[in-house]
C-alpha cells in the first residue's frame, strides 16, 4: 500500500510547479517592464538636460569669443594715436559692421568724453537720459582699466528708451596707453539683448531661451524664441575682466511624456515580444521533440548495429572496471554481460598471466603506452568460459565524453584463431609445395647425377684394376709402389668427387630450416654452383661470377634463396641449349648493392629471350613451356623473394641492332644493417605483456 500512494506524491510537484514557474516568469517581466520605463524616463530626461548643458555652454563660449573680438576692434581704434576725424571716420565704420554695438565713446585721460559716435541703426542711446546721469558705471570701469593697464568691463545698468521701454547695457573701456601713461579711454557700450540675439546660433536660439542675470537670479536681459518652462536649466558665467555676468539657458522641452509614444512604443513592443517569445518556445518544444525521437532512434540503430556485428566492443572507465560488453564479445569469451560488468579482473583472461596484464593495464591509466597502439592494434591472448586459449587482437581509443573529457577505454576485439588456423595450414601447404619443388628438381637432374657419377666412378675401376694388376706381379719394386701410390690417390680423389656430387644433392632435397640469417652472397652462389654445373657441363654452359669484393652480405633464408638461384641458373642453361651458339653459351650471375638497404642478384643468359605471349603467364602456377616440367619454378620463386620483401622481375636484352640476345632474371633481397646500440630508456610499456587492453 505505501507503493501506492507514492505515485500521487511524486505526482504533485509537477501540478504546481509549472504555474509557479510562469507565474514567476510574469512577475520578473512586469519589473522589468517597470524598471525598462522608468530607466528610459530617466535617460529622457538625462538627455534633455544634457542638451540645455551643451546649449548653455556653446552659447557662453560664443559671447565669449564674439566680446574679444570687441576689445580687439576697439584697440584697433586707437592705434596710433589717431586724429579727432580719423577716429570719428573709423568709429562710424565699426557701429555699421556691427549692429550690436551701440555706441563708441573717446575720452580724455580723467575719463571726460571727447567725442562720442551712435549706432546708425537705432535711436541714441542717450536719447532720454543724458549720458551724464549715467556714466557711473563707465566711470568705475575705465578706473578700473587705468589701474589694471587693460580692458575692463563695467556692470551692467539700465537706460530708459522711448515708449517706456529700456536696454540692459554693459560698457567696455579700453585705456590709450602711452610710454608717459594713459592718454586716453575708448568705450563701447553693448545691448546684452542683441548680444544673445545677433551672436548665439540659430539652433540654440530655436530651442532654448536664453538670458543674462545676476547672482541673485535677476533677468537683465533675454534671447531666443521660444519661452523656458524651467525644468531644464543651465547656467554658465562669461569670464570677462570685470564683474562677473552669467548666462542662463532654459530648455522650451517640458518632463518626458509617457503617453502616447513611450506608453505605445512599449505595449507594441511587450506584444511583439511576447509572441515572438511563444514562437519561439513552441519551436523549441517541437525540436525538442523531433531530437528526443531523433535520439531515440539513433540509440536503437545504435544498439542493434553493435548487436549485429561480429567485432567484440568493450568499454572500460578510469579505473579499469568493464563499462559496457556488445553480445559478440560476450559470445566470443563465453561469459554473460552481467558477470563482466564491474570487473578489474576479467574472468577471460589467463590465471597464469593476469599479474602481468594488471601491471599493463596500470601503465594504461598512467598515459605510458606506445602511442600508435591504437591505431596499429596488438594482439594478446583471451580465454573462454571451457578454458580454451585463444588469441585476439585488440584496437583500442580513448573513450571522451560530450564536454571533451576523458572518461575511459573503448576497445574492438576480434577473435583471429581462425586466421591463424588458415594461416598456419598455408604454412605447411607452402612448406609442402617447397619439398615437392625441390623434389622435382632433383628428379630432374637424376639423369645428370648418373651422367656425372658414371665419370668419377669409371675412374675408380679403371685405377683400381691396375692396382690389382700390379699386386698380382711376382716382386714389388720401388716403380710399383709409386704407380700403385699414383693410383690410390686418383681413387681417393674420385672418390671424394662423387660424394661431394651426391652430398650436394642430398643436402638442397633435405634443407627445411627457415630461419633468416646474415650470409654473404658468395656464399649463397657456393652451394648452388655445384648442382648447376652439372647441366653446365652437359650441354658445354660457362658460368661467369661478377661479385664485388668484399662480397655483399644479405639477410635470407639461405635455403628457399639457393633454390631460387638453382632455379634460375637452370631456366638460363636450358635457354641456350638449341638455338645459342656454342661459343656464346655463358651464363653471368652479377650482383649489385642498390641504395643502402637491398641488393640486386641477376641472373643474364644469351639465349633467345622470352616472348611476349609466354611473359604474361610467366609467373603463372603450372604454366610451362617444357613438355617435362611442372610449371611451379617462377611461381615458387617470387613468392619466395616476396616474402623477404624484394621483387623479381625480368626483362629482354637487346643488342647494337635491336635484336633480342638474351633474357635478365634479377631480384632484390634486404642487405644486411650495421648494428646499433640499444636505446637505453626506463619505460617498460614496449616489453609489458599485452594484455586485453
């Protein structure tokens, strides 16, 4: 029963944890939403304000720059020390290039005007009020000039105009200096209107509304076209020498506005993104969903592809422990997955040598094995669940999960009992074939055995009826003892000569041993000359050696390589048995070191070559041109050099006039290395027993 209610409890979390997580999904979105406007409130704002701060400063800057260019025409006036017309003529001059200029104003050395110039422009200044009432202010600024030796500007003040109205008016005195003073003054007086007016740019004065005041806030005078609302402001002071003046500029933009364009902008968007977001989550779940199934049909093609293969697979983790076994090498050792799962020692591997395969195995977690053992693979020994020994071959990778780590062994094991059965019958079927060439040969040359023989051995009679012939004489004198002497030596010698004949044939028809051993290739022509001269003799061959000295030395099976000599030696004589020339029956046997590592062995006859039609099967098992032979010479012999990893190969020899003289049989065999010292090194990886891996 408690199984039963463990279904609605596990149940549960799934029920609310979905609205919770949406609902927490909702929440997140709406202060996001809420810090997203009010940020973007804020940097509205920001923005504005920024802009009143570049607006104020750009302006202060062109005053600035727009009243030194004021003092530095003023100067110009009175270079010089100009006369009362020059000074009238160039005064009128300046008032007309510059309309924010009102009036220009020469004064003596205590400040008393001498002359004075109004703007054409407008009405005098001093129209109302007579200059003398207000020159205060002049007054304090020339003082102020006298003492510093520069120009100077005064406070601003008030001149009434016609109609009620006034101008905010600020004056520049500039002193006459001369080596014994000051002679003089030059004032200009400037409307601080028509300064933010005519000097501030356009876009400045579209925008923003621009005024002069006082420290304590008081508008002395205004620009621009707009009216400020008074949110955004900014405040710069004009640095000029004298009382300071500030400038203010007071932005016509009001607070950001939620409604319509930002409110709009926002529901739009939230809408926009929403739904791209539900999109986007239903394509997601679907390729979630066409994943999953993906991944579930590449784990079932997965599992019965390694199901189906005849290649054992087997992972191992770190640690040695079996991870995972495919059926085919569960079959293959004849144990179940369940008891190989979680294994450090492996019930397949022999008693006697598991110590060794556990010490292979931890040089395999510590990284100290061959490198290309993975690729070339390395064969061991596995036993089955009935004690059968077995060998197999294991190729062997690094198993790395998805994030790249390296989390173990997989291993392919394949059973090659088999092979090495076929292999080994090969074996003996080639060892077979050997003896029964062998055989055949000398078969062959049983006729040239007797020929031979019956030559030493008529000798032997002949020499040993005169050695009875003289002992059956009446008395022995020092003559019959000397002939007797001569003809038991010639015995002897004959005697030697047919078992030598008879000890060479038996030696080449009993040789098996196969081992291949350093000799040198004169060597090698020693033990078959002596069966090819017999054919030699036969049908009037010479046999030439052309051999460097010292002799090359070759590595071989001194055996199979004689009977390749034997071979060759005899398909030359027989060669030039018919159709060469008596005197030009010679058989060559020339050697040849190529490169450093083989050594070329030709043997060059003078027969009639060997045509086109037979030297497309020449190397042909049972191909023969000779009614008496069994077509297994050239065949036997390029296997036998292939083996050794040379070639046979031959070709027609032509003369001067492009006739064919005779036919070149040659071919190579690996000659025999310096020896080197072994390297000395502390890892043991290379002579570890090889385990399964």
């Amino acid at each position: 029963m408690p199984a039963a209610h463990a279904l609605p409890t596990e149940a549960e979390p799934r029920r609310w944890r979905r609205p919770v997580l949406w609902g927490a999904l909702l929440v997140l979105l709406l202060v996001a939403q809420g810090l997203l406007v009010g940020l973007t409130v804020k940097y509205e704002a920001n923005r504005a304000q920024e802009l009143t701060e570049e607006a104020a400063n750009s302006a202060a800057i062109e005053v600035r720059q727009m009243l030194a260019r004021e003092t530095q025409n003023l100067q110009a006036l009175m270079w010089n020390a100009p006369s009362p017309e020059r000074w009238h003529a160039d005064a009128n001059e300046l008032l007309r290039s510059h309309p924010s200029l009102l009036r220009l104003e020469r004064r003596s050395s205590t400040a008393l005007v001498s002359d004075a110039v109004d703007t054409p422009f407008r009405v005098p200044l001093f129209s109302v009020m007579p200059r003398a009432t207000l020159d205060v202010e002049t007054e304090l600024a020339c003082t102020t000039a006298q003492r510093l030796g520069a120009p100077a500007w005064s406070r601003s003040y008030f001149v009434p105009q016609n109609g009620g109205r006034g101008l905010e008016v600020m004056d520049l005195c500039v002193p006459e200096l001369r080596p014994s003073g000051v002679a003089g003054f030059a004032a200009a007086s400037f409307a601080l209107g028509s300064l933010l007016d005519d000097v501030v740019s356009t876009d400045i004065r579209r925008s923003h509304e621009l005024s002069f005041v006082e420290s304590d806030g008081t508008r002395l005078a205004r620009g621009g076209v707009p009216r400020g609302i008074g949110i955004f402001v900014a405040q710069r002071l004009v640095d000029l020498p004298g009382p300071p003046l500030q400038l203010r500029a007071d932005s016509a933009a009001g607070s950001p506005h939620l409604i319509p364009n930002l409110a709009t902008a926002l529901v739009l968007g939230l809408s926009i993104a929403l739904f791209a977001l539900v999109v986007v989550l239903a394509h997601d779940v679907r390729r979630r969903a066409r994943a999953e199934a993906t991944l579930a049909e590449s784990l079932a093609f997965r599992k019965a592809m390694e199901d189906s293969v005849t290649t054992g697979l087997r992972a191992r983790d770190l640690e040695g422990r079996i991870s995972y076994v495919n059926p085919a090498f569960c079959a293959m050792v004849g144990f179940d997955a369940v008891e190989l799962m979680d294994q450090r020692t492996p019930p397949y591997w022999p008693p006697e040598q598991a110590d060794e395969y556990a010490k292979r195995q931890q040089l395999r977690q510590s990284g100290r094995l061959p490198d290309g053992e993975a690729r070339t693979g390395f064969e061991t020994t596995f036993v089955r669940r009935n004690g059968e020994r077995f060998p197999v071959v294991i190729f062997e990778a690094p198993l790395v999960d998805r994030a790249g780590r390296h989390t173990g062994w997989m291993s392919a094991v394949l059973d090659v009992s088999a092979q090495r059965k076929v292999e080994e019958l090969s074996r003996q079927q080639q060892e077979r074939l050997q003896a029964t060439a062998r055989l055949a040969t000398v078969g062959e040359m049983a006729s040239l055995l007797s020929h031979e023989l019956n030559q030493p051995l008529a000798a032997i009679a002949s020499y040993a009826s005169g050695s009875l012939n003289l002992l059956d004489a009446p008395v022995a004198d020092a003559e019959m003892l000397s002939m007797l002497r001569h003809a038991t030596q010639h015995i002897a010698e004959q005697a030697e000569r047919a078992g030598r004949i008879i000890k060479s044939v038996h030696g080449f028809a009993r040789r098996r041993e196969q081992a291949r051993d350093p000799i040198g290739v004169d060597l090698l022509f020693d033990g078959v000359l002596p069966l090819a001269r017999l054919q030699a003799r036969k049908s009037g061959t010479r046999i030439e050696l052309d051999v460097p000295s010292p002799a090359p030395r070759v590595v071989c099976d001194r055996t199979m390589v004689e009977q390749v000599l034997l071979n060759l030696t005899r398909n030359g004589i027989q060669s030039m048995e018919s159709e060469t020339p008596l005197a030009d029956r010679v058989l060559l046997l020339r050697v040849r070191t190529v490169q450093a590592r083989w050594v070329r062995i030709s043997v060059i006859d003078h027969g009639g070559g060997v045509p086109a039609e037979v030297a497309q099967r020449l190397f042909t098992p049972f191909f023969t041109t000779r009614a008496e032979g069994m077509g297994l010479g050239l065949s036997l012999c390029r296997t036998v050099i292939e083996q050794h990893g040379g070639a046979l190969d031959h070709q027609n020899r032509q003369g001067a006039d492009g006739r064919i003289i005779g036919a070149e049989f040659s071919f190579t065999l690996p000659a025999e290395q310096p020896r080197r010292p072994p390297p000395q090194s502390a890892d043991t990886a290379a002579t570890a027993p090889q385990d399964a891996g």
